[in-house]
C-alpha cells in the first residue's frame, strides 16, 4: 500500500532521526519505549461491550447490499492504560463507503476523524479518554474499543481497510501519563472482507417461480439460475402449464379443466366436471329433491325408505309408523310394509329393520346413504356393511344369577354371579352382552333380545324388569308349557350410535324368579326368532347367531342355605 504525498516529506534519514529524538525525549521525560496495537474487527453488527479481554471473531463475508460495521480495538501492555488512540485509514473505494463514525463512550473526548469515500481514506481518526491513569483503558489483557465505522458495500469483491500513522503533531496514539507511543511501536491492524452477491439460496430468489429456485454457488458466492419448473399434476383432464403472472405476479402452475374428458355416461352421477386439483369430480345428484334417491337401471329417482312421513327428515314422526308394524309379518298391501326396510321376503318387520332405521335417525336424506335399503349398495348412515366379516364372535351374552339386582346398566366387566340358593330366596337372572366387533365408526347395538329357556318345577316366575339402556320397544312372552321366556330384551334409544362400546357390558333384561324346590337347575340363554335379534346401528339385518357366544348358568336351590359337604 502507498502511503500519501504528505507522509513523504521526510528523507529516510529524516524518519530515523525522528524516531531516535522522540525515544530519546521519551526518556528524558521519564516515558519508556512502550507498544501499542490497533485492530480492526468487521462484524454484521456492534458487539456488546466495550471492554474485552478476546476480541470478536471477525466475519469475513458480507453481502453486496448488506450494511456492516468495522470495530477499531487497542491494547497496550503497560497497566497504566491508553489515554489516546489515533490512526489514518485506507479501504478500497470503489467497494464500500464509510457513512459513519462513532466514538466509543471510553474515547468520547478530542474526537476526529475526517472520512473521503471518493480516495477511500479517513484522516486523523482519535480519540481520547478523560479519567485517572488507574482506570488503565485498553491495559493487557483488556482491549478498548475506540470507534465504529458504518460501512456501505457498493460493490462485489474484496473489500480491504487499513489502519496507519497519522503522521499528526497534534493526534497521535499515548500512554496515561507517559505522552504519545512512537508510530514504529504501534502495530496496526488491518481487514479483508469478502463482498458477495450472495450467502445462501435466499438472498438469489428472483420471486419468480416459473423461473425454477436459484441456488446461491458455496464457493463463488455467486447466484446461479433456477430450472423451470415442470408443472404436471398427472390429472389427465388438466393442460398443465406455468403462467408467470399466476400468483400476484410470482407465477404459478395452472391446470386447465376439461370436462369433456370426465363424463362417464351415468344418470345417476349427474354432470361429472374436471377440477385443476382433485381431477374429475362426481356431478351433483340428480334425485336430491324431496328425499329422494336415484335408480339407475331406470334413469328415474325414488323415495327414501325411512322417510315414511313424507318430512325429508328421519324423525319420531317416521317412528310412529314403524313401532306398530314391529314385531309381527305382513301380507302384500299391508302399509305396514313400507317399513320392512331390509327387504325381508316374507314382509316381517324386526330388529334388523329397526337397525337400519335407526342408522338414519335423526338425519336428512341426503345425510343418510342407506335411503335406497339394501338393494342400493350402501348402508344406513354409512355406518357397518350388512355384509361386514364381523369378528367371532361378535357379541359375548352372558347370564348371570345374583340375590340382589345389579345397580347399573352399563359396566365393563360382568357382575359377579351367584350359584347356590335357598327355597324361597328371588334369585335375579340378569342377561349381560358384550360388543367384541370393532367397525370403523365404533358403532354400538341397536337391538339385543334373547330366550331364557328354565326348569320351570323350580322356580316360580315373578317379573321381567326391562334394561333403561335397551327400553325401546321392549317385551317378552311367557310359555309356561316349555319352560320358556321368549324375546327378552329391547331396542336402543334412537339418535346415537347405539349401546356398548367395544369391551364394555350392557345388561339386556332381568328376569325375577322365588326358589320353590332343590335341586340343580340350568338356566340357557338362546339366540330369539327372526324378529327379535341382535344387531348394530346401520345394518339391514340382524348379526348370525353362530357369531354370538351364548353363555348360560347352572344354579343350585337348597332346602337351607347350607352346602351339601356342610350338611
């Protein structure tokens, strides 16, 4: 580096011999032959203190368009400190500008320092600190910022600055107490900055995707080009193609819609339509109206088969027509057919109907997918498929004999059975059932109903007390020739999704009988009629007695309540 014209009008001769009268005057006035070192840290912003005993890391990479600062540190070894720091200052101008100076508040006192961005130099840059020797600023190992300089990149590539002598009688670098450090003792430091057009892929994005994503070179720092993007959705009903004003202006792949391609000739689909992003899409029903459901074969639409109200809504009023037709068969032209949901040959209307209707309850028609039945291909409330490969088994129902009544109707396991009792004690027959079968919609029971075949010579029926959780369309019969009690049990309450979560127990009836002879007595709980099954919310027909696990109980009735080891 040059050193100005200004620096130069001394001969080499001269410089020495101004050194040695300055060393020798140093001596004279009691000032040693001390050091000093000035440095220069660049950094994206000013570091946190004043005073440090590790300078900063200086950065050696900054972006073209980017603000930094330079930080100016001294240190000297001698523990009295540094009372004033000044040096000149050259940077390549056609790479940066200073746009600012400021003094530290540790130099804040004779401040200088005069900037020429067009030469790239700054002239006479000091400052001074007022205070007591023992404050020792800048004393090793503490180094004392002086200034920071504001620097504007104008330009890419290497950006140095360098710290010299003012060659100034009146700024010059000085000890506390000791007088200025001669400019041969002070070591100046210097910066190299890289200046680029870029530090990572963000700082190249043109905000044009049709333009691909540029990409920042790790190496040269430079920005490289971005490949377009090759805009196909595999929607074969789109033109795909990349419109750079799409977007606000930022551009953005555009799939034109052809619907031509996506009609499949169907009525009952309605008018199919391409969309950019899903592809075809299904057209809108044509038979929506009034409850009503499509019939292909016959390009027509028919009514929903639970609305037999005419309200477009599965409701009580629906219901008011079922729940007199239950439980029994028709013949053809009986009204009580228009319920006979599940299409049952010979017009009986049972749980299995009242499964399906109760999937839909509640609900409009075009919420329910079961309105056109079992024939449609789609279940009530597209809840379980009627043909659904239900676990085995699929319900657990278990009969259990208690001396007093449960408490509850809902539990997750069983209650605890009683097996011995005495002439005359009520013994309670509670009928318990467990969902096992997992559906996707972890829907419950909407019907459980049993026969309870007993030994009628001992015991005596008293009454049947109905589960609160299957209330709905509860009964039984009483056959007192065979010993049985017929279509035990009920229905679910309509609006939910039925009773018994997975692994949960649900007691169906209970059945109160008086002890009136010895002897072991089996109680069996079978499977019911056609009419009176077990079913879930949303199918059209009951679930196979060969997957319910019927478990029955053997009691014993004693003259006392004596075992007969005890006796």
């Amino acid at each position: 580096m040059h050193a100005r014209p200004r620096h130069q009008t001394n001969s080499g001769n001269g410089y020495r011999a101004i050194a040695f009268a300055i060393i020798m005057l140093a001596q004279a006035s009691g000032v040693s032959a001390q050091t000093a070192e000035i440095r220069l840290v660049a950094l994206p912003s000013a570091s946190l203190s004043d005073s440090v005993t590790t300078l900063p890391t200086s950065s050696i990479r900054f972006l073209e368009d980017a603000p930094f600062i330079v930080e100016v540190w001294a240190q000297t070894p001698d523990n009295r400190g540094l009372s004033s720091v000044s040096a000149d200052f050259t940077f390549t101008s056609t790479l940066a500008n200073i746009t600012n100076i400021a003094h530290t508040p540790l130099f804040n006192v004779l401040t200088a320092g005069t900037v020429n961005n067009t030469n790239g130099t700054i002239d006479n840059l000091s400052g001074s600190h007022l205070g007591p020797c023992t404050d020792a600023v800048g004393a090793s190992p503490n180094w004392a910022r002086v200034a920071i300089l504001g620097v504007t990149p104008t330009g890419i590539g290497t950006l140095s600055l360098q710290s010299g002598s003012t060659n100034s009688p009146i700024y010059g670098t000085a000890i506390c107490g000791l007088g200025n450090i001669a400019d041969g003792q002070i070591v100046f430091g210097a910066v190299a900055a890289s200046l680029v057009e870029c530090l990572t892929d963000v700082e190249c994005d043109d905000g044009q995707f049709c333009n691909g994503a540029e990409t920042c070179n790790p190496t040269t720092f430079i920005c490289a080009p971005g490949t377009p993007p090759v805009c196909n959705d595999n929607i074969a009903c789109t033109v795909d193609t990349c419109d750079p004003l799409a977007n606000g202006g930022t551009g953005a792949c555009t799939y034109t819609p052809n619907n031509t391609l996506c009609d499949n000739l169907l009525f009952c689909d309605g008018v199919e339509t391409c969309d950019a992003i899903q592809g075809c899409l299904a057209g809108a029903a044509p038979c929506s109206a009034e409850c009503e459901h499509c019939v292909e074969d016959a390009d027509a639409c028919d009514h929903c088969i639970f609305d037999l109200d005419g309200s477009a809504v599965m409701g009580t009023g629906d219901f008011s027509f079922f729940a007199p037709c239950f439980g029994a068969c028709y013949p053809p032209g009986n009204p009580c057919l228009e319920s006979n949901f599940d299409g049952d040959l010979a017009g009986c209307i049972g749980t299995s109907d009242f499964a399906a209707f109760a999937g839909c309850f509640g609900l409009t028609c075009g919420q329910c997918s079961g309105c056109s039945g079992p024939g449609g291909g789609m279940e009530a409330g597209g809840a379980v498929s009627s043909t659904l490969a239900l676990d085995s088994p699929a319900v657990i129902v278990r009969l259990v004999t208690r001396r007093a009544p449960s408490t509850s109707d809902t539990l997750w396991a069983p209650p605890h059975s009683d097996s011995i009792f005495t002439i005359g004690e009520h013994i309670y027959f509670e009928v318990w059932a467990s969902n096992q079968s997992v559906n996707p919609l972890n829907l419950g029971l909407a019907s459980a109903f049993v026969d309870l075949q007993f030994g009628e010579r001992q015991l005596a029926l008293l009454e049947v007390i109905p589960s609160d959780a299957l209330g709905l369309l509860a009964g039984h019969s009483i056959s007192t020739k065979d010993g049985m009690l017929r279509a035990l049990g009920g229905c679910a309450q309509l609006g939910g999704k039925g009773v018994g979560a997975i692994g949960s127990w649900i007691r169906v009836t209970t059945v109160v009988a008086r002890a009136v002879s010895p002897g072991r007595t089996p109680v069996a709980v079978e499977s019911s009629d056609d009419l009176h099954g077990f079913s879930m919310v949303g199918m059209f027909e009951n679930i196979d007695s060969s997957l319910i696990d019927f478990q029955g109980a053997t009691i014993e009735i004693q003259k006392d309540g004596r075992t007969r080891d005890e006796r």
